[in-house]
C-alpha cells in the first residue's frame, strides 16, 4: 500500500428523470453552481450504473417515473455497498410519502415546486456526507493495512511534506531533531520514525524532561548503582542503556539543565555512559530524537542551551505544522478521533453535521490534536464542546470575523496553490510584499508549511 491517501477526486450529480426538459433545466442549474452532473431517462439506469461501481456524489431522483419508480430506486441503492445519498423529488408528494422516504433512508425529500437554491444546498450537504463517508471507508481499510498516511493523518500540504521527509530520515540512524507547538504529536513523529526504521524491533524509550526533578535526571539518563545516593536502594539501569540499539525520546529537551546536557553530549559523542556511582564504561548505540516547542538556537545563543548539543541533535530537524495551518483536514482528523472515542468508551457514533465541521475549521486549536481530541472525545460522550462555545466562536457571524475567515482561507489556498512560491503569491493577489508578510504573520501562515518538492524559492 503507498504511504498515502490520495485526496478523493470530485464526484458527479446523477440526476435521475424522465422528462428530458427537467432533466435539461435542472442539469444546467447545478453545472452552473460548479457541479458536476451525468443525467438518466430511467431509474433502471443508474442503478446498472451504481451496481458497477460507477462513481456518484449524490442520487437525485424523481419519484413517479413509469417503471422502477423513486422510492423503489431508493429501496436499491439503500441495498448496495456504501450507498451515496439519495434525494427524492416529486410533485405530488405528501407528508406520509416524505416520511416514508426518510425512514427508507433518504438523506432529503424536495417537494415541487422549490427554489433551485434548496436543491443546491441540499446536494452540497450530501456531497459532504459522502466525501466524509468515502474518507472514513479508505482510512478504515489504511487501518486494517497499516502505512504512515493511517498515523499522520491528512491531506495538508505541510502534513504530506512532513509524511514524505520522515520515510527519508527513517532508514537512517541519525539523531532528529522535531519542532512543534505543544500538542501538535512529536512522539507520534518519533514513534513513526523509530517503527519505519532499523531499529523497528528493538526499544522504543520516551523520556520527557520537563516532567523530572533537576536532581534525578541524571539517574534517569545514565542510571545508578546501588548506594550511589540517598535512596538509591538497588542498581537500575538508565534511559540511554535500555534504549542501546533502538530509539530514546527525549520530550521537551530544553528543559535539561545545563549540567545534565555537557553529559548527555560527551555520552552521544563517545558513545558510553557511566551509572551513577560506578566506573564500569558500557557502551551504547541508539537514535535520539529530541523534541521541543522553542527555537533551541535562540536558547543557546542566550547561553541557556549547550550550542554543541544542539548540533549534536539536529542532524535533521522535523517541523510538525500546528492544527490552524492545516484546517483542510480539522473534519478528517476529528471524524478519526471521534471513531476512537466510541470504541473507547462503547458509544454509538453520532454524525458530524456540516454546520458543526464549520465551527471546527473556524477555531484557531491553540492545543493541536490534543485539543481536537478531546473535543472528539467530549462530543461522542454529548457534552459540550468548550472551545466552540467561547466568546470568539460566538462573534464567528460577525462581518469582521467572517472577512478574517475569507482572507485566512484565501491566503493559504494561494500559498498551498503556489507551494509556497511568495512572488507567485503576491501576483496573483495582487498584494505589496510587505502587506503580504503582515497577513501572513497575523494568520500564523508560514511559507515553509506550503513548500512542495519542487516548489520555487
């Protein structure tokens, strides 16, 4: 199976009548609404064509047409594989016939005459439950497969990229060095970099820094023997010798203080530690991947980092994008998080709507996929989702806020367009370099996120 997922293709309207000049009108209406539509003079038809696998976004029928009428061509499609939405037209229908229609599970019923306005919205909506429903289908069979594109989910620019440089730094036994905000997934990356590499077989140790007393860390990194301290009451072997041969994580690595740091680094240089209160040398071979949420340079040209170490453990940096910069998977990723929470706590899946999707896409996730997930989490369990119900998400409808939306939202289809390119960019926006930069500082819209392979500088 290749690595990733490949985005889903855009899918047709079929739209299904037996009165050419409804066809015609209605067919015309949705192109012109940038839809793509295939048409059919028969119910019989287009259920030929689903039965073979013909791609569909969304069936829209009339109901009474000779032969196989709507509700019987609902009936079908309803008994086929991964069914897309179906929406029923007529006019003559009523109220028992609309019920009817949706316990058969119709996704809407449109009585004529309507305003082509509702028939587009409602196919928009079903266009988006089939996209997730699709998503969810592949990423189910990824799953059962295995593959990176299942661990390091989405569609992003900066998140392929991420996928593409970790498969190229994975073979090799570097030491790696990964930047990200807190809650962004470092150790996913570093697990992902360790279970793609040569030591797949071997340990995998995690140790976060900022979790330890200044006092153990040492015994914690090096181990100690018996009696080497007060309350040393047996021998217990460190973080570098248990993982010789495979991977030690070192989480929020800046916090090691300086004393622990000139060890650690003689300790990856000579490839040796000494416990705590023995002379006993024993050597280790292992891959470090450290991780942090600051510029480890600026620290050390503060003098609060060894420099040395620093360049000891960027051998190669990964950059993990923050949640805001990559909105365009925030659905996929909580539709993921939200499967894993009904399974964990035994809970039916409830179905994201698209107003709800919005919302998400709409908040700035300053927690990452930590935040996510729990948001997942809280609304599978029918709680309230905290962030959504903030005084920002409150002002989403304001003319302020919905022109931060546009903007934000045109600014990154530009730079994702252009992978990166800034000139490209300007020109196509029509925006100084300067105004440029400013936008894309207040959106918090890096350019290194947008780099494609073959992206201009």
């Amino acid at each position: 199976m290749s690595d990733e997922l490949a985005p889903i293709p855009s899918l047709p309207i079929w739209l299904v009548d037996d009165d050419p000049v409804v066809r015609e009108s209605l067919s015309q209406w949705l192109e012109v609404s940038e839809l793509e539509v295939r048409t059919f003079a028969r119910a019989q038809a287009a259920l030929d064509a689903l039965q073979a696998n013909a791609a569909c976004g969304v069936l829209v029928s009339d109901v009474r047409m000779p032969g196989m009428d709507g509700l019987a061509l609902l009936d079908a499609v309803q008994r086929l594989d991964a069914p897309p939405p179906v929406v029923l037209i007529t006019g003559h229908g009523d109220v028992p016939m609309a019920v009817a229609a949706m316990q058969a599970g119709a996704w809407d019923f449109v009585e004529k005459p309507f305003a082509p306005e509702r028939l587009e919205e409602c196919i928009r909506r079903g266009l988006e439950r089939r996209r997730l429903a699709l998503e969810n289908s592949r990423l189910r069979q990824a799953l059962r497969e295995g593959g990176l594109a299942t661990r390091l989910l989405g569609q992003a620019p900066a998140i392929v990229r991420l996928r593409e440089q970790l498969m190229n730094l994975a073979p090799v036994r570097a030491n790696i060095l990964v930047l990200g905000e807190t809650g962004s997934g470092k150790e996913v990356v570093a697990r992902c970099l360790h279970d793609n590499g040569p030591g797949q077989d071997t340990a995998f140790v995690a140790l976060n820094c900022g979790a330890m007393a200044s006092e153990l860390i040492e015994s914690e990194l090096f181990g100690h023997e018996k009696g080497a301290f007060t309350g040393a009451l047996e021998h217990r072997i460190g973080k570098l010798e248990y993982a010789s041969g495979g991977t030690l994580f070192l989480d929020e690595v800046e916090s090691l203080p300086l004393a622990a740091q000139v060890k650690l680094l003689r300790a990856l240089q000579e490839g040796e530690i000494t416990r705590l209160g023995s002379n006993e040398v024993r050597p280790i071979d292992l891959r470090v991947v450290a991780a942090t949420k600051v510029d480890l340079q600026a620290l050390a040209s503060e003098g609060q980092f060894r420099e040395d170490l620093y360049y000891r453990l960027a051998i190669a940096e990964l950059t993990i994008p923050p949640l805001r910069e990559r909105r365009e998977d925030i659905a996929l990723l909580f539709q993921h998080f939200c499967r894993q929470a009904a399974e964990v706590h035994d809970r039916p899946l409830r179905h994201s709507d698209s107003e709800l999707l919005r919302a998400l896409e709409q908040h700035s996730w300053p927690g990452n996929l930590r935040e996510l997930r729990n948001a997942a989490t809280r609304y599978v369990l029918g709680l309230d989702i905290p962030c959504l119900a903030t005084s920002d998400s409150a002002q989403q409808d304001s003319l302020a806020a919905l022109v931060t939306t546009f903007e934000a939202a045109l600014l990154r289809a530009a730079l994702s367009r252009h992978s990166g390119n800034i000139q490209a960019v300007m020109e196509e926006l029509d925006l100084p370099r300067r105004t440029l930069n400013q936008k894309m500082q207040k959106y918090g819209l890096r350019r290194e996120a947008f780099l494609g392979k073959d992206a201009p500088s």
